[in-house]
C-alpha cells in the first residue's frame, strides 16, 4: 500500500503490503494512557459538523480558531486521523469484499463490518499486543485493526493457500497466533467458552497487576441468548477471571431484533445476574469505545474483575452478504444510512480542523489502492492441494491419504485399506 504515511509502525508483508500494527508496541495502545480524549472538544451538531460553523467552510488545519480552542496537540489529532484511516481501510475492505463475492472469488459464509467501523477501530486500540482476541464471524475489521495483512486477510477469503489461515478457515474463522488474534468462530457463542478457557489458563501464567495480559471476547447482542454465554459469565465471575466481554449491538441477530430476543435488551444489565459490572457505549465514537474498553480491561488486568461492555453500533447492510435485509422498511434502510458513522466522523473531524477535506480524500483514496493491492495478491495466491487436506488436523498418528472420505475405516500410517502392512 502506497502513502500510509501517517499511519502507525509498519512491516513488510508477505504481500509485500506493509502492515500496520493494531496497538502500540508496548506499553498502553495509543492515547489511552494520556487520556488525552478526556480534553474538550467543541461542540459538534448532529451533521457533524462544529456547532454554529458553516459545513462549506471547514476549519483550516493552522488557523482553525476550532481548533485553537480545543487545544488540540498534534498527538491527539495523529491519533483521530489514525483511526479514520482504519476505518476507512476496513470499508473499503469490506465493499470490496462484498463487491468480490459477486464475482465469486469468494465462497462459503462472509459478514460484513460495514456500520462497525468505529467500533472495531476503538477496540482495537484499547488491546495490547500482549492482550488475547477471540471474535464471531464478523471479524476482518478486528483483523485489519489488529495489524494482519490486508493481502493476506483477503487471500484467506479468497480460500487461497496465503490466506492468514491457510485458505482452510475463510471469511469466518482468521486466525493468527502471533498476533494472539485466536478466531474467527462461525458458530454462535463457540468463541465464548475458549475466551474463558484462555483468561482461566492467564490466572495460571501470571499474577495481577498493570502488566498483567488479558483477553477480549467479542460477540453480537443475539449471542447474549447463548447458554455458554451465562455459564461462561458466571465461571468468569466465581474465578475472578481477566476477560472482557464486548456485545456489538447492531439491534439485530439475522432479522431479528434485539427487544424480540432479549428478556433484558438493556444487554449490559445480563452481566447483574454474575454481578459482573456492565457499560453500555456510543460505538460511533472510537474514542468513547476505546477508553471504556481500556478501562474494563485495566480492571481485568489488575484486580481481576471480569466486565461486560456493550458497545450500540450499527449494521448497514444484510446479515451476510447473501441477506438483501428485505425486513426491512424503506424508511428503516434510509434511517440507517443516515446514521452510517464513516461520513460523520470525517465531517467532525473536518469541522474540528483535525484534517482538512483533502487529507480525507488522499486517506481514502489510499484505502483504496492498500484494498486493490490486497485483491491482487489474494488472486495470485495458489489454491491450498488437496494433498494437503489432512494437515493440521488432530488425527496426525494415522494415514494423511486424501482419498479417505469422512467415515472410511481409519488406518495406522503404513496399513493399507484391506488391513495389511
Ligand atoms: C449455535 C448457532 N445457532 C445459530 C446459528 C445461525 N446464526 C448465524 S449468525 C446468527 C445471528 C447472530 O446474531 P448476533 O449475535 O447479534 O451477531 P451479528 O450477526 O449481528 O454480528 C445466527 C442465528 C449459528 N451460526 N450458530
Ligand atoms: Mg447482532
């Protein structure tokens, strides 16, 4: 990707992308340990643009007197500009990969983030790269923000062998160990038990305290019906577990929503029941996101006090990209769009003299250049061999024979199929 300049630390990929990382380094992920989003911020109306400003006339980046009056840092502004360029890297990610199912270069399941943005970069941000992932099966965002290469996370929808998983898990289950990034589960709720298993398996590690590592366990608001969900809570709280649960509320699970499933729709309340502290968040806001998030997991971290962060977001389009949304109204599918939050966090970020028009534009077109070179290198990525079918698997001790079909006899290496050496 060419001209990600202001962007964090960057490597080379395998795509020869360079990849960003989704956290600092070390150390508390960026702007959460100055709290510098506490500072005042002007005003911003509901059209995103600075309260009593003109639209057309946004504030220049040197002599905005918005600006002046924020008392902005440059830090803080890098950080904001950060953000919007990850979430317009995971739209652009996100239609092109709608755009490439069409085309049928990608099969089997694939969700979209599209309406998520701000909420999958704001948690990111709160994660170290020390702290644990697991998240459902709308999940490229959280990769992308997590620093996996965009080449390779497109391969991986693609089903081809340079795909982070190998091409064998698809849009629904990245993986990267390095990255401590653990899934990508396709059924509803099987990410919560591990998530619970990997916070129990820390308290064996290591002790509390500010360095302590912690997981986030992500889920939708349909998933909160789960049984694992309130067995997986309850162990949490009886263990004093480091874990954080995040519901992305998007109002629906499939087509149906939240107040018909949920006997609390108040989601964040389920965690009473565990006596387990819960918060609701704007998922427009990364920063809002991003420093509620940080703060459940310092609590994590250091006293051990497992939280329940639901984050109100929105989905903007079908469940998957095969769901056409036909429940809903006309009026439902205008309402959303009004409220995508992508448009609104550039006009507030125009407004407020943190970048100007052009820079957004240039961010953008950057997105989409980093998204085209990811399709290229995930179309020139072989398809995984069939004789390859058995690696990985548990069943290692016996024949890897890719003419076995699932219920054929299984036969220790060497024997062959009529039972003789
Ligand atoms: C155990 C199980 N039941 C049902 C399904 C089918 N299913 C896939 S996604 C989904 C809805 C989940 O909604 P939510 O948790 O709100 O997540 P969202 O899709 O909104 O991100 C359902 C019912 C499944 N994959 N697994
Ligand atoms: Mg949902």
């Amino acid at each position: 990707m060419a001209g990600r300049t202001q962007g964090p630390a960057r490597s080379r990929s395998a795509s020869g992308n360079p990849t960003k990382r989704g956290a600092a380094a070390a150390g508390e992920p960026d702007g959460v340990a100055k709290r510098t989003s506490s500072r005042p911020r002007p005003a911003v109306a509901a059209n995103g643009t600075a309260a009593g400003r003109s639209a057309e006339k946004p504030a220049g980046r040197s002599k905005s007197p918005v600006r002046a009056a924020a008392a902005a840092s440059d830090s803080d502004d890098a950080i904001l500009v950060k953000y919007y360029r990850e979430m317009t890297l995971i739209r652009e990610f996100e239609l092109k990969a709608g755009e490439m199912y069409t085309r049928a270069k990608i099969g089997g399941y694939c969700h979209l983030n599209l309406g998520e943005e701000p909420t999958v970069v704001g948690l990111m941000a709160a994660l170290r790269p020390t702290d644990y992932l697991f998240t459902n099966y709308r999940e490229h965002g959280y990769a992308l923000s997590r620093g996996m290469d965009t080449g390779r996370v497109m391969a991986e929808l693609f089903g081809r062998v340079d795909g982070v998983s190998g091409g064998r898990g698809g849009s629904m289950h990245l993986f990267d160990a390095e990255k401590r990034f653990l899934g990508g589960y396709g059924i509803v709720g099987g990410q919560i038990p591990p998530a619970t298993g990997a916070a129990l398996a820390l308290t064996y590690r290591g002790t509390a305290g500010p360095d302590a590592e912690a997981v986030m366990c992500q889920m939708g608001d349909g998933t909160t019906n789960i049984g694992a969900f309130h067995e997986s809570l309850n162990i949490a709280a009886i263990w004093k577990l480091p874990i954080v649960y995040v519901i992305i509320n998007n109002g629906l699970g499939m087509a149906t929503t939240v107040d018909h499933a949920a006997g609390e729709p108040e989601l964040y309340k389920r965690g009473c029941s565990y006596r387990i502290e819960g918060k609701r968040v704007d998922g427009d806001d990364p920063v809002l996101v991003r420093d509620a998030a940080a703060e459940m997991l310092r609590r994590a971290r250091e006293e051990r006090k497992p939280g329940l962060l639901e984050v109100m977001s929105h989905r903007l389009r079908g469940h998957s990209v095969v769901d056409p949304a036909r429940y809903r109204s006309r009026e439902e599918t205008e309402r959303l769009r009004s409220l995508d939050p992508l448009p609104a966090f550039r006009a507030k970020l125009v407004a407020q003299g943190v970048m100007t028009d052009h820079d957004a534009v240039r961010i953008e077109s950057e997105s989409i250049h980093e998204v085209d070179r990811a399709v290229e290198f995930a179309d020139g990525s072989p398809e995984p061999s069939p004789e390859e079918l058995f690696r990985f698997t548990y069943a290692s001790s016996v024949a890897n024979t890719s003419t076995l079909m699932p219920g054929d006899p299984i036969l220790p290496i060497g024997w062959d199929q009529e039972g003789s050496r």
